[in-house]
C-alpha cells in the first residue's frame, strides 16, 4: 500500500461479556475485513454504521482524512466481505472463492494513492484508499496465505496472519484466548495434584513391590 505513512495495525474489540481486549490482526487488509461480521452474520461486529465510522477508520489508520457517502460506504463493505470471505476460506483449509477473487482483483486494479516527493500532504479519495486495501490483501492472500491462521481457543474462530519470527502463534489474543488455555490448564493440573493426595485415591506403592 502506497499511502505516506505505514497503517496502524490492531484494534480493540469488546467481547459479549463486556470485556476489552486488544486484537492484532496481523495486516491492515484483515483490519478491514474485521470492521465488519466476517461473514458469520453477527451485527455486533459491525464498526461502520454511517459514512463518519469509515472515514473515521481510516483517519486513526492513515492519517489522512477522507469523504465518504453511502454509496463508497456500500462500495467498501463490497470489497470488505470479499477479503473477509477469502480470509476464512484460506483459515479453514478451503479454495479462495472466484466469486470473492474477482471482487478483489477488480479493486486492486484501480489507481492508488501514487508516492510524490516533496512536502505534499497526501489527500486520497476512499477509492484509492480501497484501491490500496484490495492491493494489499492480494499481497497476503497471494505470498502470505499459510500464515492465515483460525484462533486455537475453544469456541472461537478469530482469524490473524501470523507474523511471528517462529511462526507459531496460536491465538487471536494471549490476554483472551491464550490466558483462558493457561488457566484451564492450570486448574487441570490443580485437579491431578488433588487426586494423588486426596485418601482413598489409588496411588502407587512407593516400593514399587506388589501389596
């Protein structure tokens, strides 16, 4: 992406329990994608209610202002639901839909915002900016498609690119799903402890000879 200042990555998100917690997605093109249900239908997931919430978006990502009606609005959630489709194809182990393929690609065919020299101050239109999003998810889903990966916590289907230097990240979140694994297994570990000491449990005879 092309626009002056590299994005901000990673956003908070609210889980159903009132709680906040930090998610970094991994690229900004699955930052898009998740203002947005990722296509499993949930309203609560929808960031963009009104034209200010994407040219908000994109101000606190770029440093750029931008105009938005309804109609770039549906244009954006347009291309978005295509990057999000592809994403949880790719997480899940399925072909990337041509359908959603085509989207993108018709996207990240427009002009972007081009580099100029000089003390210019950068005023895109949301088409570019889209442009630029579309390019860039083209980018991971083309190079970086085996670091998309779906969240290992129970119940929960968080997609991220794992840019990790050993590439073995497993969580959407180690405050969220990462401490939940800890502490269950942490209290699994607790329960065995407790059943070896605990009277009347069967334990080994320290002798190691036959009673």
């Amino acid at each position: 992406m092309t626009l002056w200042t590299e994005p901000a990555v990673g956003q908070w998100f609210v889980s159903n329990d009132g709680v906040r917690w930090w998610f970094d997605s991994g690229d900004i093109s699955l930052d898009f994608a998740y203002t947005g249900s990722m296509g499993d239908g949930r309203p609560e997931w929808e960031y963009w209610h009104s034209p200010e919430d994407a040219e908000a978006w994109v101000l606190a990502r770029f440093g750029v202002p931008v105009s938005v009606t309804q109609a770039d609005l549906r244009s954006a959630k347009r291309l978005r639901d295509a990057v999000a489709g592809l994403v949880t194809d790719v997480s899940q182990g399925r072909p990337q839909r041509p359908d959603h393929q085509a989207v993108v690609n018709r996207y990240a065919a427009r002009p972007d915002v081009a580099p100029q020299l000089g003390d210019v101050d950068p005023q895109p239109t949301i088409d570019q900016v889209l442009a630029g999003l579309a390019r860039e998810a083209v980018h991971v889903l083309g190079q970086h498609a085996d670091g998309i990966r779906e969240c290992g916590g129970d119940n929960c289907a968080i997609v991220y690119l794992d840019t990790s230097r050993s590439a073995n990240r497993r969580w959407c979140s180690m405050s969220r799903c990462g401490n939940r694994h800890k502490v269950r297994e942490s209290r699994a570990r607790q329960a065995a402890a407790r059943s070896t000491t605990e009277p009347g449990t069967d334990r080994p005879d320290p002798t190691g000879e036959p009673e």
